[in-house]
C-alpha cells in the first residue's frame, strides 16, 4: 500500500437510533466518550502508546480502592474494639496502680522497722507525724520517702478550696496549715516548712495514743509488745492527716469523693491498701474497716459487722455490693 492509498475498513451497521441501517466503519479502540472506558499511557515502553483497561464503576480511577461502604465498615469495626479493650486497659492501669502502692507500704515497713530496731521498739507519744513521714532533717529515719508518700491513685494536690484543711492559730501567729485531699488527690502540708504532700496516715497508733492506758504512764508506745494485734493498721489510703475509725463512726450515705469520707474511700474499687503494726501489708475492704482494731478498746464486733448482726439493706446504696466481714 503507497501513500496515496486510503486504507478500507470494513463496514457495519451503526447502532444509534439516528443513523439505523447506515454503515459506518468498524472501530479499533474504543470511542472516548464511552463511560466504562478509560485510557493509560503505558509508563514502561516511553513510546507514547496507549491501551485500554476497564475499570469496575465503583472506581474509575482506582480499581483496587474501598468503596465508601466497605470504608466505614472498617471505621465501625475499629470502634468496636476500641470499645471493648479501653475499659480492659483502664482496668489494668488501676490494678497496676494498686500494686505500686502496696509496693510503697512495703517500703514504709521496712522504715519502720529500721526505726524501731534503733529505738528498741518504742515509738514516741504524739510523735513529729510529718516529721516522720517527710524526714527532711533525718532526725528519725534518714530514708529518703519523697517516692513513697502518696498512693499511685492519689499522687496530685486538690484545691483547698473544695476539700477544706486546717489553718491552726496561735496567739495571733500561724502555726499550722494542712490542705486535705479527695479519694483521688493527696493531702498537703503547706506550713510549718517544709512543705510535703502525701496520700497515706498513720492511726492511733503511730502518734502512740490509746494502746497502753493514759498517757502519762510511759512516755512512748512499745510497739513490739503489740504486734500480737494483727489487725491493728499502722499506716494507710487517706485523704487527711487526722483520719481514724471510732465505733460510732457511720459509713458515708453516699460515696466520698471528699475528705468527709474519713477513711472509708473508694480508692482500689472497694478497697484501700493499709500497713499493720505487725508490718504485713494488704488490701483493706471498706466494710471490713469497722473490723479492724483500731486502738486498744476498740469493738471489733461492733454494729456494722457481721459478728454485729448488721443487715445488707443497713449499709448504703454505694457499699451493698462489697464483701462482707
């Protein structure tokens, strides 16, 4: 075939309704207004060419992309399992929590074995408490306690303006001032310095009260003489440093979220941890802390214990559900 030739195609009938029974010439390729087709250059050859492809109409530009459908599958799939594992991982986070802080009392107990094994077992009546916990001066222990004073669970200071404290006055001169926590905040010992904050206390019997009679009788608490007493706390979760149980102490009506909750706080869901003077260390139940012996003459078998004859329905809405003691 020379130049001046025209090449022939073979002739068909068209289609469209316009031109029925016309002939028209066969096409190659496919027209470029047609939809479902599309054209590429073929990026290898460098030639210029093109070829067709067909693409599936959910996506002309991308045949393997997601459609809008299968997308928020995925996006509602993810949510779910986010739903499912968030509160397994905010349950982990708390247990790890309550570990360390029984880890912390741990420490403590080994503080204050040291003490006594110096002071033969004496611990001095209304002994320095902050002193004792903040040993800033080393004038009892000379361990370092800054890690150690406040529960994992309750490591930040509230406002004093919400959960209340003491501002104790002298003779006109300021003599103390104390910010009290939350079930979730530490307490904080703002004067005289230095300034500590923490998230346990001690009972009766770390300041040396109420265990061998009056207090004028020995000037200081042999505690070693008193570690038949396995339930007696030493130092535990509270939100105050003047926290302690007396048999007429009643379980808060509605759960504490303040310092009204005296000892009895929510803390490790249904638990706060405690040292004892026999310096075990363990979990403590909220109903089982009217068991406890709190100081020497203290009921164990008082009215809000088992042994009591205390009802389910006496306890509040709150408390039902924990273990009984």
């Amino acid at each position: 075939m020379d130049g001046n030739e025209a090449m022939a195609f073979p002739r068909v009938k068209a289609t469209d309704g316009a031109n029925q029974g016309a002939e028209g010439p066969r096409c190659r390729y496919p027209r470029p207004h047609d939809r479902a087709w599309s054209t590429v250059r073929e990026p290898s050859t460098g030639t210029g060419n093109q070829s067709p492809i067909i693409n599936h109409p959910s996506s002309i530009i991308n045949p393997r992309g997601f459609t809008l459908i299968e997308l928020l599958v995925v996006i509602a799939v993810i949510a779910l399992l986010m739903a499912i594992l968030l509160p397994c991982l905010q349950r982990a986070k708390k247990q790890a929590r309550a570990v360390a802080c029984l880890a912390n009392l741990r420490q403590w107990a080994t503080t204050f074995d040291l003490y006594l094994e110096d002071n033969q077992g004496r611990w001095a009546r209304m002994g320095d408490l902050y002193g004792f916990l903040n040993d800033a001066y080393g004038r009892y222990h000379g361990v370092k306690t800054e890690g150690i004073t406040c529960c994992p669970m309750a490591v930040k200071v509230g406002d004093p303006n919400t959960s209340g404290g003491i501002y104790a006055v002298y003779e006109g001169r300021r003599v103390q001032e104390v910010a009290y926590g939350r079930t979730f905040t530490a307490w904080q010992k703002l004067f005289p310095a230095p300034a500590f904050r923490a998230s346990y206390i001690g009972s009766a019997a770390f300041e040396g009260q109420n265990y061998q009679g009056p207090a004028e009788d020995l000037p200081y608490t042999d505690l070693f003489s008193l570690r038949g007493y396995q339930n007696m706390p030493l130092l535990f979760d509270a939100v105050k440093p003047t926290n302690s149980l007396i048999e007429r102490s009643r379980p808060p009506s509605t759960e504490p979220s303040g310092s009204t909750g005296t000892v009895c706080i929510n803390r490790h869901d249904g638990n706060i941890n405690g040292l004892f003077i026999d310096m075990s260390v363990r979990k403590i139940g909220l109903k089982e802390l009217w068991t406890l012996k709190w100081r020497k003459g203290f009921d164990t078998a008082g009215q809000w214990t088992k042994a009591g004859g205390v009802q389910a329905e006496d306890w509040p809405k709150w408390m039902r559900n924990f273990k009984d003691y």
